[in-house]
C-alpha cells in the first residue's frame, strides 16, 4: 500500500455515511461497469476503536471486490467478505487514529481517513513467529502443519491464520499449540491462475501482532478426478472434473491418465495449423470422441494413424478419414487418411470385356476439363484444399507421344512424354500458379496432343495439398 499517489486511490474526507470522494488519480485499474471507487459506500465500523487484534465489522455496500484491507501502513486479516459486510482482525499499530483503506485486486482503493482508533499501542516483540521450512504447500482441503512459535492456544480467540487472503479453518485438525498449528486450506482455485500458486501466508495472533510470509505457501489447484487438469480448468473446457476421460474416447482397459486423448490433453491440445480468430490454439472437444465429425475418434487419429483430430480430410483426397480407414463400400480397400488419394476428375468408359478403361484418344482434338471438376471441397478457411498437381494417365501405341496442358492464363508445365508401344504411364504436371489456387480467371483446363502419335488419355485426376 502506497500513499503517496502511486496507487488508484480515493479518499473519504469524512467517515460516517460520507459519499463526497475527491480523487486527483490515474484512470487505470478496472474501467468496466461502476468504479470500485464509487460502489464503496461506508456506513460504520463496529467497533471502531481498539487494541491491536479485536474484530471489526466494516459495514455498508459496495464491498464483494474488496481482497485487501489496511489499518494505516499495515494489512488486516480478512475473515468474512460480503456486499454490504468486511469482518476482519486489526493488525497491530501505534495508539492513536488510523486510516482505513479498502482495496481490490485491480489496486483502487479508497480511503477513509482516521477511520478507526488503536487505545493502545501493541508491542509485538514476542509476537508469532513462523519458520519457512519445509516448505509449506497444499490443495484445497489439506490438512497443512505450521511451525513456529508465540502462537496462542487459547481456543476461544487464538491465533488466526489466513491463506491467500483467505482465512485457515484451525479446527480441522483440533491441533494447536504455540510452536504448532494445523489448519485445513482453503479454496483458491478461482485466485490461482496457474497450476501451481506462490500466495503469502499470515498468522495474526489476537493481539494483532502478525508474520507474514510474503508468497510463502504453494497453493496448488484442485483436481478432483487426477487428470492433471484443476477442477477450473475442467469447467473452462467443460469436461467432467470427475472423470479423466469424459468423452470416453480412450481405449477400453487403457489407463485413463495415460491415454493420450483424455480430459487433460483434449484440453492442452495445441496444433499450430488450428488458430482460432485471437491467435490462440483449438482444443479438442473433451466432450465429443471424435472432434472433426470424420467418424474417426481421436483416439485413432493422433494414436494409430498421425492423422488430424481437427480435420475430418486430413490428407485433402476429398475422402472422410472415417471412409477411408473403413471404407463404406466392402470390395474397397482401406487407405491412409494421411497419404492423398488422387481425385479422379476424368476417367474414360469401362470396357467390360477387358475390365480396364477404353482410353480415349485426343488427337488434334482438345479435351477441356471445367474448372467445376478441379475445385475442392471447402472446409475451414483459411485451411482448404489447393490443388498441387494434375495427374495423366494415358499411352501411345507408336513411337513417341506429347501433350501439352495449358488454362487461359498459364501453361502447366512437366513431363508430358510417352515412351509408346502401349504402355501406360501416369505423368504429374505442377500447378502453375503460386498460390496453389486455381484462379477466378481460369475457365477450364485444355489438354493438346501433338507429335508422333496421338496420345491417348485414360484418366485424369487432381492431387490436393492442405494448405495451412
């Protein structure tokens, strides 16, 4: 606490019922919805004089912000916090009037200048006294053993502690003495950003003497199921704090905490190529065994196949990873959803006597494919397919046959020869265009055979590249 103006402070002139704030501050701190300034609205503190050590009740509205309570340059330690009620133990001090100053967490504050009178001054020589080691760390609801010393045993208004800002339950343990407490933790997951918390830990004893040991205890967030996500952090993701794998996507006898798809890596779940529109990371769904809706679960994605759990067409062959790992069609073979199956965009008739294709021969004749045929199948934007290749699959029954390919913008070049003599040869030839897109501009792709003999062309197929 700082009073020399470094902190968002206003200040009360008057104590009872005052409402007239002057401030002469910074803007910063919270902006949204009533300055905490103007919602604190003192009424009375009960009582508002005492020695060091007595609970007082700050009364009025305005208080459910209210994380730190100072009387003059020391912090009280806060036992009740309500909207119209902050109950706490004055902190030691030096006879005379003190200031009372509420504050949040943002750091405004208001003052209420000579708020409440110490009858005494407090000599906090023998005062309680706690030893850092071991180091003292714990989860909501620990039983937490506190070593020192001048701790008062006197049960019926002995020494408090406080955890965080929030005040120990002493009696859980029934345990104390003056070199000994144990109290149980309490809940801080909502103030504990991190899986793990440096918080201060203070003892007050009820003199008001104090110590204070600044970010002292770990606090470490729950998590009730053991997945290695806290509690919060299962409500953020909206998966079930009580089991570890709550879309039961792991397999069957697998250990739930070391499946790679439970709760905790479905949340985490992070993969440069799947940014949402702030720039973070699209988790997994820990509700949904198969994110992408490919008929794919996770599981079988990321674990047996390296596929793409956010993407239901991971190798952009136009084919659900689901179909392609179990085909809808029993004579089809399974294929990898992660190696491009080439999209036929052409193929000639089927020759039923042969069970091969009657290839077609193009000659001097130009065989036009629409771009309708070429385009592929939006899926999230940015991250489409874009066409990388053409591929050709054609023979010459003579020595030598060429062909070339060309759209109304740029001629897609690449091996387009034939060695002849009949046998068939598929030939990749490059998209051109540098995107990999094929443009607005392009009306159709135009294959020409020329030189030799005419070539003849049996299929025509695309291969699709993801484009991230």
């Amino acid at each position: 606490m700082n009073y020399g103006g470094l902190r968002n402070s206003y200040i009360a002139i008057n104590f009872i019922g005052l409402m007239a704030l002057f401030s002469g501050c910074s803007s910063a701190g919270k902006t949204t919805g009533i300055p905490f300034q103007d919602k604190v609205v003192v009424t009375n503190i009960d009582p508002s004089a005492g020695a060091g050590g007595v609970v007082v009740a700050i009364n009025g509205s305005g208080f459910s912000e209210v994380t730190h309570v100072f009387f003059g340059p020391n912090e009280a330690a806060i036992l009740t916090v309500a909207d119209t009620s902050v109950v706490v133990t004055v902190p030691a001090g030096t006879a005379g009037a003190a200031d009372v100053t509420l504050e949040n967490d943002a750091g405004d504050s208001v003052i209420f200048t000579g708020a409440f009178t110490y009858t005494a001054t407090t000599n906090c020589t023998n005062g309680p006294q706690v030893d850092p080691l071991p180091a003292l760390a714990g989860t909501n609801g620990d039983a937490v053993e506190i070593r020192g010393k001048n701790f008062v045993i006197d049960l019926s208004h002995s020494t408090t502690v406080s955890i965080g800002g929030e005040l120990a339950d002493l009696a859980f343990a029934g345990r104390i003495s003056s070199t000994d407490i144990i109290v149980k933790v309490p809940n801080l997951d909502s103030k504990c950003p991190a899986p793990v918390c440096s918080v201060d830990l203070v003892v007050v004893n009820p003199d008001g003497c104090q110590a204070v040991l600044a970010g002292g205890f770990s606090y470490i967030r729950s998590d009730t199921d053991g997945d290695g996500l806290s509690d919060i952090e299962e409500q953020s993701c909206q998966s079930d704090p009580l089991q570890m794998d709550t879309d039961g996507d792991c397999p069957q006898g697998a250990d739930p905490k070391l499946c790679a798809t439970n709760d905790y890596y479905e949340c985490t779940y992070a993969d440069p190529n799947h940014i949402d529109a702030n720039g973070k990371p699209i988790h997994l769904d820990a509700r949904k065994w198969d994110t992408d809706g490919d008929n794919l679960s996770d599981y079988n994605e990321i674990v047996l196949w390296a596929a793409d759990p956010l993407d239901p067409d991971t190798d952009c062959d136009m084919n659900p990873d689901g179909e392609e790992v179990q085909p809808s069609d029993p004579l089809v073979t399974p294929t990898s959803p992660t190696v491009a199956d080439p999209a036929i965009a052409y193929k000639g008739n089927l020759d039923t006597a042969t069970g091969g294709y009657n290839c077609n021969e193009i000659g001097a004749d130009v065989m036009t494919l629409l771009v309708s045929a070429m385009n592929p199948r939006a899926l999230d934007p940015p991250h489409e397919c874009k066409v990388e290749s053409i591929i050709i699959r054609g023979k010459s029954y003579g020595t030598y046959s060429h062909f070339s390919v060309y759209d109304n913008l740029l001629t897609w070049s690449g091996d387009s020869w034939y060695p002849g003599n009949g046998v068939m040869y598929d030939r990749i030839i490059a998209n051109p265009h540098t995107d990999l897109w094929i443009p607005a501009g392009v009306t159709g792709l135009t294959i020409n055979g020329f030189s030799g003999d005419y070539p003849y062309i049996c299929r025509i197929s695309f291969l699709y590249r993801r484009a991230y």
